[in-house]
C-alpha cells in the first residue's frame, strides 16, 4: 500500500498497535491550570537533555505552554486510569478536581505519579494538527517504589500490565 492510498483511520490503527505510557501534561495561563492526557512524549537527547510532548494545537493546553513556555509532566501509574480518563476531556467538560501539587516554581504535578518532571520548552515545531514542543527538564522526581508499574494505552485502551481486563478508552491529545 502507497501513502497515497493509507488512510487516517488505517493509520491511527496501525499507531495504535504500539503500546506507551500515558502521561498528564499542565500548564498556566491567563485562564488559569490547563491540563491534558498524552501518550505522544519521548526522550530526545542527553546532550544536552532533552524531550518532546505533542498536543493538538489551539487545545487549551497547548496555548497554556504556548503562553508559559513551561509545563509540568506526570507520568501516571496503573492506578491512575480515572486520572488519565479526565485530563483526556477538553478543558470546557472537566468537572470536580484531581490531587495535585505545585513544585517549587508553581508548575502543576499529579499526585501519586511514576515520574514528575518540570519542563522549560526550547523549542516548537509544527507538525499537522499538532504542535511539537521540545524541551529541557528543570526538575525531576522519580517514585522510589518499587511495586509501582506504568499506566498502558494500547490499541485504544488502557491496557493494564498484569491485568487480563481490558478498559477501554478515549482518544489523547
């Protein structure tokens, strides 16, 4: 099959036979916190350190770190399902709130994260309807225990390590 002919439902399909972790991304604006489940972050460089997250462009959260050009990123555990389920609605549906903390600069962090990492971004790259950012952690806080594994998306779903169920699930940013 040629390029000319794959379309976007073949493609998202395709992509969505690779697994990958799910993550929350925040940010602060005019309008206030701005939050957004992901699953497109990656490790880009360690000289000098750097990663990239992507969000749908013109999302609240992505005019929050076009206008902060700093965001908070929590990498979320198995438990965190209903977490990444209501970071995934658009800002104007969200309803009730989730454990948070600030770091010490104000940035935005959930708690009970795998992974909580302050991010300075240095650089945006437009790529389709999505809006590349690249960037230079500040701060970095990994949980120590040990028992604590990973939330999964996989073929639409959150897919649990170590569980036979299978939940399904929304579409990330």
């Amino acid at each position: 099959m040629t390029s000319a002919s794959i379309t976007s439902d073949q493609f998202r399909q395709a992509m969505a036979h690779f697994a990958t972790g799910v993550a929350v991304v925040t940010a602060r604006d005019d309008h206030g916190d701005q939050g957004a489940t992901i699953s497109a972050l990656s490790s880009v460089s360690l000289e000098p350190l750097t990663l990239l997250i992507c969000l749908k462009r013109g999302s609240a959260t992505c005019r929050a770190i076009e206008h902060a050009r700093r965001f908070g990123l929590s990498v979320l555990s198995r438990e965190q399902e209903p977490i990444a389920r209501y970071f995934a609605m658009p800002a104007d549906r969200k309803q009730g709130t989730v454990a948070t903390r600030r770091d010490a600069d104000g940035t935005v962090l959930v708690e009970g994260a795998l992974v909580h990492i302050a991010a300075e971004v240095v650089e945006t790259l437009r790529g389709g309807t999505h809006e590349i950012f690249l960037a230079r952690p500040l701060s970095i806080t990994v949980n120590s225990d040990p028992a604590a594994g990973p939330l999964l998306y996989f073929r639409g779903a959150f897919d649990l390590p170590g569980h036979t169920e299978r939940h399904s699930g929304t579409g990330m940013s």
